[in-house]
C-alpha cells in the first residue's frame, strides 16, 4: 500500500519535473526582486510564499478560464534560485498531463496582475513575468498628498476671502449709489414742486391779440 502511494508520488513529481523545466515551451521564468522593493521590510522567500505564489496563480487561472477549477497543485514551480527566481506551468485541471496553452497563461497573468503584485506587495518592476508586458489595467490613483491639501484649504480659504470682499463692497456700492440716486430724486421733485407753484404766465399771455394790437395801431 505504502510502496504504491510512494511510487504514485514519484511518478507524479517525476512527471511535474518532466513539464516543467527551465524554457520549458509552454512556461514562464518570474523574477522577485523583495529587497529592492521593500528595503528594510522585505520578507524572506520561502515556501510558503511560494504557496501563495502557486495559490495566487490558481486564482489568476480560474478568474480567466472560469469553467475549469484550478488547483494549488496545477501550478507546478521548477528551477527555483535563492536571488529569487523561478519557472512556472500550468497543467489542465482536467488532464495533468496537459499543460495550459502559454497563451492562456499570459491573459491569466495580464487579467490578475493589480491581485498577484499586491499578494506579494511588489510592483510590475519588482514582480517580472519575464515574457509577458506588464499590466494594462488601469492604473490605481495615487493618493492625494497632504501637502496639496493643506494647499487646497489654504487657496480655498484665501478665495472665499477675497470673494467676500469684493461682494460686501459691491454691495456698499450700490446702496450708496442708490442713496444718491435717492436723494437726486427728492431734489429733482423740489424743482417740480416749485416749478408747479410758479404761476405760468404763458397761457396768459396771447400773441394773436398782441399782434391785432399792433395792427390796429398801425
Ligand atoms: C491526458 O493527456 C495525455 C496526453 O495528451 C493522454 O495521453 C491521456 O490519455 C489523457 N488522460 C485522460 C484521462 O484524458
């Protein structure tokens, strides 16, 4: 029992080594660089990580070829060097002995770049699928710094100021100008009122009658 169980574990280790090895047709070489990302905070690669990577890719695959059920183990990883760098395939959950067109790998990888960079907290730079271009998702926006704004409420204040400002004294220009208006008008109806009280003399006057006047003593 045991002996098959260990004869059936290296048949199939035999077999992940026979599909993946370094430029295997249908693989893809990824390099780490954690150091230069990280700096002081770098983690160390280990296995587990490498879990997360195979499990990471796991899911890249079945959020691209979503009918099939991608496993852990349908990741297989060879060529592993401590600078870190590795190959990767993928087998076919349906058949583990057929690896997954490089095609299919590559929009897999392209589809769930942001995902797979943010699992290791690296960068296209820092996390390289060497073969394949680098995300075309859209970039995720930078985040505001606070300088700009401090520099904003410094700007918007300054603005609502002046606005103020210019408002009040806008407004206290049109309220003198329409006192004056005002007053103008007052004095103007003065010059009504007396002009009224004024006797007018021109109906009086006729000049037919004058005329005659002079006629006759002509
Ligand atoms: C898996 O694929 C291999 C190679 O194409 C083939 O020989 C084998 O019969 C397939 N196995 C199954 C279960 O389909």
């Amino acid at each position: 029992m045991w002996e098959k169980i260990l004869v059936l574990v290296w048949v199939s280790s035999a077999l992940a080594e026979q599909l993946c090895q370094p430029d295997a047709v249908e693989g893809y070489r990824v390099r780490l660089s954690i150091k230069r990302a990280l700096g002081l905070q770098a983690y160390a690669w280990n296995d587990d990580e490498m879990f997360l990577f195979r499990a990471t890719l796991a899911f890249a695959m079945r959020n691209h070829l979503s009918d099939q059920d991608f496993q852990v183990s349908n990741i297989i990883v060879c060529d592993e060097t401590p600078r870190v760098t590795f190959w990767f395939v993928v087998t076919s959950p349906l058949n583990a002995s057929v690896l997954v067109d490089k095609a299919d790998v590559e929009q897999a990888v392209r589809k769930s770049r942001h995902r797979i960079n943010s699992a290791f907290l690296l960068s296209d730079q820092t996390l390289e699928f060497m073969g394949i271009e680098p995300t075309l998702a859209v970039p995720v926006e930078p985040e505001i710094p606070p300088w700009l704004i401090a520099f904003g409420v410094v700007t918007g204040t300054v603005c609502t100021g002046l606005i103020l400002v210019m408002v009040s004294a806008l407004i206290q220009n049109t309220c003198k100008t329409k006192k004056k208006f005002d007053e103008d008008e007052e004095q103007n109806d003065d010059v009504w009122k007396t002009a009224e009280s004024i006797p007018t003399y021109d109906g009086v006057y006729n000049m037919s009658f004058s005329d005659e006047e002079r006629f006759t003593q002509m």
